[in-house]
C-alpha cells in the first residue's frame, strides 16, 4: 500500500514538472507567435486540417470521407479531447498533450515540433474559434491515489459496465461488438459511421490507455460522438468509477498502473 | 443645451448668490441705484431662467427615466397545408418499455382551430438592457422514451435542467452545429443536470440509446419569445411598441418571417397561415 501510494506521488510530481515545463516555453500571444504558429501549421497540419483549418486538406478530404473520425474542424467543431466538462472547450494543456502524443491510429505525434512550436501551433488553431476568445475552459477535478484494483472492485466494476450499459456499444467482453455497434447505428455529429472502441485493445484508445486518461474519458465523455460524459453519474462515488477504470483496464490483462 | 443659455453663475466661499459679469456690463455708466436697480432685476431674470431650465432638465430626465411604452402580441399560427406523415421508428433497444414502434408527429394540428402546436415565435433582435429577474430552469424531461417538451424555449444564461424519469438509461446530447453542448449519461433515477446556455439559438436535442428521441431547445438573447400551444395559441407581453419583424419556427415546416406593428398599451394581434413544407423552406 504505502508503496502504491509513493508511485503515484512521484507520478503526479513527474505530470507537475512536464506541465510546468510545457507552460514554461509558452509564448505570449501576439502576432510574432501567430505568424509563427502560421508557418509550422501550414507545413504540418494543413494537410489534413486543411489551410483554412475546416477539416478538409487534401488528405483530409479522403480522411473520414465516408466514416469517422474526420479531420477536426477548427473553425466550429466541438473537441473529442478534453480535461473539460462536456460541451466545453478544451484547455491549452489539453491541446498540447494531443499534439505532443498524436492519436492513435488517426494522427501522429507532433513531438518532432519542440514544446515551443507546438504552443505556437496552439495559438494559431485557437483563432480561427471565437469561442476561445470568450470562454475560459476549466478542467474537472480528478482525484488522485487510486488504490489499484482488488478482484471485488474489479467484479463490481463490472456490474457497472453492465448498469450503465457500456456493453450496448463495447460489447459483452469490451470486443467493440456491442449490439448498438454491429447494427451500424453509432454516428458521429456528422452522421458519419462509428465504431466503438475495443476495450480489449489499450493502444487503439484515443484518449489514452492510463488508469488516469480511462477515468477521464470516462467523466468528460467524447463530444461529437454517442460516448456520454458520466461526471454527473460518478459525483462523490469517485471510488466506483475507479473500479469501473480497473474492470476496463482487466479486459486487456492489464493490472493497476 | 438649455444651460448653455443661462449666464454662468458661481457660488462664492461667502455663500453668496452672483453670477459672473460680461465686459459689456462692467463698462455701462449707471448710478448707483440704478446699477442696484438693474442687478436686482439681473438677479430676478437670472433666477427665473435658472429654474426654469432646471424645470426643464427635471422633466427631460422624468421623460428619458420613464418606462418605454409596451404593447402584447399575441396570436394563433396555423397550418392547413397538405398532410406530412408521421415517421414511424422500430424500437430495438429497451422496446420492453418504449413499446415496439415509436411515432414522431411531424406535425400537430389541432381539430377546431386548425392551430399549430410547437412552432416558436420570436422577436428578432439583439440582447435586451432591461434587468431580467433570473428565470427558473428550462426542464427538459426523458419521460417515456421522449422528450418532454419537444420544443423548449429559453433564454441566454437560463439553466436547461436535464431529467430521467424512465426506468431504462438514456443518454442526453445537445448540440449545435457540429458542437456539443452537453452529452450525459442519465440512467435510472439519476440526479438532475444542470447546464446554463451558453449562445442564442437551435440546439438539437437526441439519445443516441433510442434514436427516435428528438426535441429542440431554442434560446433568446432577450425575452420576446413564446411557443404556441395545443390550438396554435401564443402571446408575447411587454413588447417595445413600434415595428418589429417576426420570426416564426417549426421543426418540420421551417422558418417563416412576419413584420409587425406594435401598438402602445394595447393588444396587437397576429394570426398567420404557415405554408406548406416545400414553400417554407425557400430561401
């Protein structure tokens, strides 16, 4: 127990030096960071976010043409991506770690940019939405020091899965089969196929694999696709849906952290 | 610009009324009691003009402070157009308790008065200045497998309020555009969630669980708004008099415009024929 614990302090101050080194290098927003952001955007992104960044570059075009995801539209797209209650926009940091990890099996990591670049990038996307101007994104509290997983809290993460009808979509055994998924009736906020993720397959997870990213998905839910938020459903059971995160991490044969 | 007429007059540390001189006055040759003569009646032109225009700035504020006049608009929207089906939904999910088939009516017409239920009219304009009291929150309910209501009006920073009170889960997702405005879980028996909105508006309600859930919120910058009811009925109070254009919304038929003149203190009445479907949608 107590060494769990220190693994998670040292975890948690590793996050806290990366975000402070992240924030370190931000450039102050003035044209000189836009012009910048412009540059790096143009060689980088607008391939598929297109140059105008509504979603539709050359590649993009082709990209979730007929299914999703598609290239985000910068312009007036919601955001999959967040730290943020559903509906809101994303933070910075919420960006920056996107950029720097990529998504699996949809977008690369940009890690190639240094930190400053990519805050540049940063920058520049957030001024085609007015909305950044006007609304101050606030991350949801996360609790830390989950306790890792015991066989009573994994089986009652699973009679979780089963009360909040995880399986519609992930399938029985998190195989993405779900009958609501093989009946092709998932879309996305552009009436787009989707598929649901498949649990048992860590690396596929757009969000993130760790305990930490699975129990943040869990709360801010997916916007622009049927994944709901379950924030209001979990307020002051926190514990639950951990148990719920160690269930969905044991579909894949993984343990703890 | 009425104070700018009176000759400028000070207040001196003695306390002492005067006003301030002109060369011209100050050069006049005149004796003593008549110089006493002709300040006297300065003094009283001077007063007389001094309240008076105070008179008239009082009045000009009482005019600017008083409450703009106001009249109602109230009305009946109508459609006899050519009947629109149904759409009729095969229940897949849950149909142990949505039933097996789900209808969504196109439209709603009431019998006697050929009124159209649930079509949203509204003033155009900008964000009123008037100090609203704060409106409760606009409730939206998954009540049997729908969404009650199917159209809910609100305005900018009222809390939409979500509920479930079926015993099977939903999910509710609100957007915009392509942006979501809220997406919750709600299953049985779940606590209330509450989001203000954010932006003037259509939001387009679902349940991705039960995909022949649908509903609409609409919200307002000001107040002016209303949603008709069973037999089309609708009424706006407090409306600035003078012309105003309408506009008139329906989930099946579309948008229509209206321009209106609204008398002061009184009653302006408005009873409109939708078009069908196909003309409605004509840009």
């Amino acid at each position: 127990m107590h060494v769990t614990r220190l693994k998670y302090v040292a975890i948690l101050i590793v996050m806290g030096l990366c975000a402070s080194t992240a924030q370190a290098v931000k450039p102050p927003l003035n044209r000189d960071t836009l012009t910048e952001g412009r540059r790096i955007y143009e060689q980088a992104c607008a391939w598929c976010h297109g140059i105008g960044g509504e979603g539709d570059g050359p590649a993009g075009w082709f990209i979730g043409r007929y299914s999703s995801p598609r290239p985000r539209n910068f312009v007036k797209d919601g955001y999959k991506l967040r730290s943020t209650a559903s509906g809101e926009l994303p933070t910075d940091q919420d960006l920056f770690k996107v950029i720097t990890r990529g998504i699996p099996g949809v977008m690369p990591s940009y890690r190639s940019l240094n930190e400053q670049e990519r805050w540049q990038v940063i920058a520049y996307l957030k001024s085609w939405n007015p909305a950044f101007k006007e609304e101050q994104p606030v991350p949801l509290t996360f609790p830390s020091g989950p306790q890792g997983p015991t066989e009573a809290g994994i089986q009652n993460g699973r009679n979780l899965y089963v009360k909040y009808d995880c399986r519609v979509c992930h399938g029985d055994n998190g195989e993405g089969d779900g009958p609501e998924a093989t009946a092709g009736h998932l879309r996305d906020t552009y009436e787009l196929p989707i598929r649901a993720t498949k649990l048992t397959d860590p690396s596929s997870f757009k969000n993130g694999a760790s305990p930490q990213d699975i129990f943040r998905t869990l709360m801010t839910g997916m916007d622009g696709t049927p994944m709901p938020a379950y924030a209001n459903e979990f307020a002051g059971q926190e514990e639950a849906l951990w148990e719920l995160v160690w269930y969905l991490r044991s579909l894949s044969g993984q343990e703890g952290s | 610009m009425g104070i700018s007429v009176v000759p400028p007059i000070l207040i001196r540390p003695g306390g002492k009324l005067t006003h301030i001189m002109t060369s011209s006055q100050t050069s006049s040759p005149q004796s003593h009691s008549e110089q006493a003569t002709t300040v006297g009646a300065t003094y009283s032109v001077t007063s007389l003009l001094f309240f008076a225009t105070l008179l008239l700035a009082v009045q000009e504020t009482t005019l600017v402070r008083a409450e703009p006049p106001t009249g109602t608009l109230s009305g009946r929207i109508m459609y006899a157009g050519p009947a629109i089906p149904d759409q009729v939904f095969e229940v897949n999910r849950d149909s142990a308790f949505c039933g097996a088939q789900a209808t969504i009516r196109a439209v709603a017409i009431h019998l006697k008065t050929r009124g159209l239920e649930g079509a949203v009219v509204s003033i155009d304009g900008d964000a009123t200045s008037l100090p609203l009291p704060p409106p409760p929150p606009l409730v939206l309910t998954n009540n049997r497998c729908s969404f009650t209501p199917r159209v809910a009006v609100g305005i900018v920073g009222q809390q939409v309020e979500i509920r479930n009170e079926d015993p099977v889960m939903h999910n509710t997702h609100i957007s915009m555009g392509p942006r979501t405005f809220v997406n919750v879980a709600m299953i049985p028996a779940s606590r209330p969630v509450g989001k203000p909105l954010k932006q003037p508006g259509i939001y387009t309600v679902k349940c991705d669980a039960h995909k022949f859930m649908q509903a609409n919120v609409l919200a307002f910058a000001h107040p002016y708004f209303s949603v008709t009811d069973e037999t089309g009925a609708f009424r706006i109070p407090d409306l600035p008099a003078g012309e105003h254009h309408v506009t008139i919304w329906h989930e099946t038929l579309g948008t229509i415009h209206q321009t209106v003149t609204i008398s002061a203190q009184g009653q302006t009445s408005m009873t409109l024929d939708y078009p069908n479907h196909a003309a409605a949608r004509k840009p």
